[in-house]
C-alpha cells in the first residue's frame, strides 16, 4: 500500500475518532492532547501502525489542530474562571522541564545501550584475540613442520643421487 493512501486512510480514521469519542475521553497531557496517549488509542481501534510522527502528516495535522482547538474551547468552558490563556497551536508545545526529561531518559538509555554494547564488543575481542593466539600457535607449528619436511626431502634426494 502507498504511503499516501495510508496516510488518507489514517486521516480519515483520526476524523472519525474525532466525532465518535467524546471530548472528555481523548487522551491529554495537561491542557493539551496527549499524542501517545492518541497514538495508543488509535491502535486500539485497529489500527495498529499508527504512530505520534503521523500526526504531523499533510493529511492529519489539520485535524489533529482542530482536536487542540476543540479542547482547548471544552476546557475553557469546563472552568469559566480559569481561561486559557494560550491559543491551541502554542498548547501542544511540551513544557521545557518535560522535554529535558524526556531528552535525559532517552540519553541515559542510549549510554547504557552503548556501555552493554562495549561490554559485548570487549568480550568478543578477548575471544577473537584467543583465536588469533591459537592460530599463530598452529601456524608456527606447520611452518616448523614445513622446514623440517624440506630439510627431509633435500636430504634424501642427496642420498638418492649419490
């Protein structure tokens, strides 16, 4: 399938989310929708590829910006005296202390994936260096046994031809 077609298909999946579930029930984070939360709940619906980057597609951004729009307008109305004060586009920007969260977790998992890796790189270099050992071995072995075995054949042609 093409990827626009799935992207069409994607849309129209996220419009009829839109309509069916109720402005209560969408995922949030804070005052805005949550993308993961939305993420997992189109999977639930059967569409399990969806993923947040999709969100940002030509197809679905307009109406992933309408949700904020319309949540935004729900919990303005859900609390009269506390009013949103940021437009829906500036509501689905994360908080900095969440991203830098976010970016340290993810950094401390990649330094840990890297720290198993060397691990594993270093015991396979202890073993490749061990069969580098046992093969210089063998190979010095043959090479005396290839010296010998001409010194042998050199001396019984002399004898041959004396």
């Amino acid at each position: 399938m093409k990827s626009t077609d799935q992207r069409d298909i994607y849309a129209e999946a996220l419009d009829i989310f839109k309509r069916e579930v109720p402005i209560n029930q969408w995922p949030r984070y804070g005052q805005t929708l949550s993308k993961s939360g939305l993420e997992q709940a189109m999977r639930k619906r059967g569409y399990p590829r969806f993923e947040r980057k999709r969100l940002e597609s030509a197809a679905c951004k307009p109406i992933y910006q309408e949700m904020l729009s319309c949540l935004a307008e729900w919990l303005s109305q859900q609390n009269p005296e506390k009013e949103v004060e940021k437009p829906a586009v500036e509501l689905r920007t994360d908080p900095t202390p969440r991203l830098r969260n976010t970016d340290v977790e993810r950094l401390q998992r990649e330094v840990s994936r890297l720290e198993k890796e060397l691990k594993k790189l270093q015991r396979s270099e202890k073993v490749y260096q061990q069969r580098c050992a046992l093969l210089e071995e063998k190979l010095e072995a043959l090479t005396q046994q290839h010296s010998a075995f001409e010194q042998h054949c050199t001396r019984s042609l002399r004898t041959l031809h004396v």
